[in-house]
C-alpha cells in the first residue's frame, strides 16, 4: 500500500485502508492572488500545502487536495480583486465548498481533521463551513469527528519573528507577499520566485478602516504591503521549522496522539 501522505494519489482501496489507520486529514485552503511581481498567483496554495504535507508525515496523516481559490481579497490584507489575476470567491460560495468536502470525508471514516488555511481572508468562511459541517455530520448521526482550523503563520516562535524582524515584526496582514512569505517560496519553489522583480513601494500605510468603492492609492502599486527585501531561503527554513514542529505538537495534543 502507498504510505504517500498526499491523499488523491491513493487508489480507493489505498484510501479505505488508510482510513481505517484512523489518520490525520489535512485540507489545506488556499487562494488564487496577487503576490507582487516577483511571486506567482498560487503562494496561497504552495505554502500550506507544503507545511501540511511536512507535518502530515510527523504523524502519519494524509493531506486532501488544496483549495485553489479563496475568499476575496481585501485591501489592507492581500491588496484586493483589482489586481489582474486574482480570482476570489463571495464567502457563502467558499463556506459552502469547505463544508461540503468536511462532510464527505466524514462520511467516508475520517475521524480527524484539520483545516490548514493559507489566506488570510479565508479565516472566517472556513470557520463558518466547519461549523455548519459539524451540524449535518451529527445530523447524519455520525460521531466522534474532532477537527481542528488554524492558520500555519501562527504557529512560529516569538524569539524566530525577532530574529527576522530586529526592529519590529509589521503584523501578519501587512506580511502579505512580503519577507516571510518571500523567504518560504524561495525554500520551497525557488523557480517560481525572481528576486530581481522584487518592489520597493512598500510598506503600505493604511487608515484604520475599509472603503468603497476601493481607492487604488491605498494599496502599493506593486501588491506587496511590506518588505521582500533580505528574503532568503535559510529564513525560510527558520520559519518552516518552527510551523512544523510547533503544529505537529499541537496536532499531536489535540488528537492523543
């Protein structure tokens, strides 16, 4: 039997089985957005998808296939939708796909779940589609599915943020296609990263609040809300590090494992 933790990759008899072991099953949600001109559309969706394939095989769990698109894309945290290649979802759309897929795979024996989101606009649609699966899984009388939804760039040690940030970490928002993100890609798919594009016309300065219709002054023309400059790879590994053990820890709490 294939012991890879990418879960489409199984055959369903592969998958049965598998489930029968009782494992972990990752759902990474990710985004399609603009990432400045030096990073592809899909950040949102490499990056969870490869912290959760890492801590997937800590604890021996399967990883569904990731989301591709998310909720939309909002000013002062991904830039916004007026960025040509950036295709959102409305909340009730992504709402109704994450509780969809929650259901199946609890009506096909899995009985731990994880929802590892990658965008930070998803946040509360997938709160929200955990919440209404929950209600038709025990509807449906199944019990005993325990899940579990974060997001990866929280799970990172204080003394890791101010090794990378010495005068000051700007916030996770601000963060968005910025060093942390930078420093990731060039560790896991440093093809798809030109560091020669990388903007200056940040970091972005916004007011405390959110306006329509969008202004485009807001937002740095470039996309990139704060700094990609100094992003390195090894800086990537320090982030990847503390996510992975940090979450396995976690996972491995929740679940007894």
């Amino acid at each position: 039997m294939s012991r890879t933790v990418k879960l489409a990759e199984l055959s369903w008899p592969e998958f049965a089985a598998r489930v029968a072991e009782n494992p972990v099953v990752f759902l990474p949600i990710g985004a399609t957005e603009q990432h400045g001109p030096h990073l592809p559309l899909n950040v949102d969706q490499i990056l969870p998808t490869a912290v959760a394939e890492r801590v997937a095989e800590k604890v021996g769990g399967l990883v569904a296939p990731t989301l591709p698109y998310g909720y939309k894309s909002q000013p002062r945290s991904g830039g916004g939708e007026h960025f040509p290649g950036t295709i959102g979802l409305d909340a009730h759309t992504l709402t109704l796909v994450i509780r969809d897929i929650v259901c199946r795979l609890a009506h096909h024996g899995v009985r731990r779940i994880v929802l590892v989101n990658g965008h930070f606009e998803n946040a509360w649609p997938a709160v929200e589609g955990l919440d209404l699966a929950m209600r038709d899984i025990r509807r449906d009388g199944i019990e005993g599915l325990t899940a579990m939804r974060l997001e990866y760039w929280d799970f990172v040690e204080r003394a890791t943020l101010d090794r990378l940030f010495p005068e000051g970490f700007p916030g996770t928002e601000l963060e968005h296609a910025s060093l942390l993100e930078t420093s990731l890609m060039l560790l896991v798919r440093a093809d798809l990263v030109d560091m020669s594009k990388t903007p200056d016309d940040g970091p972005a300065t916004f007011p405390p609040y959110d306006r329509w219709p969008l202004r485009a002054d807001f937002v740095p023309p470039s996309g990139v809300l704060a700094k990609a400059q100094g992003s390195t790879a090894e800086k990537g590994q320090w982030l990847m590090d503390d996510h992975t053990r940090l979450l396995a820890d976690a996972i491995r709490k929740e679940f007894g494992l």
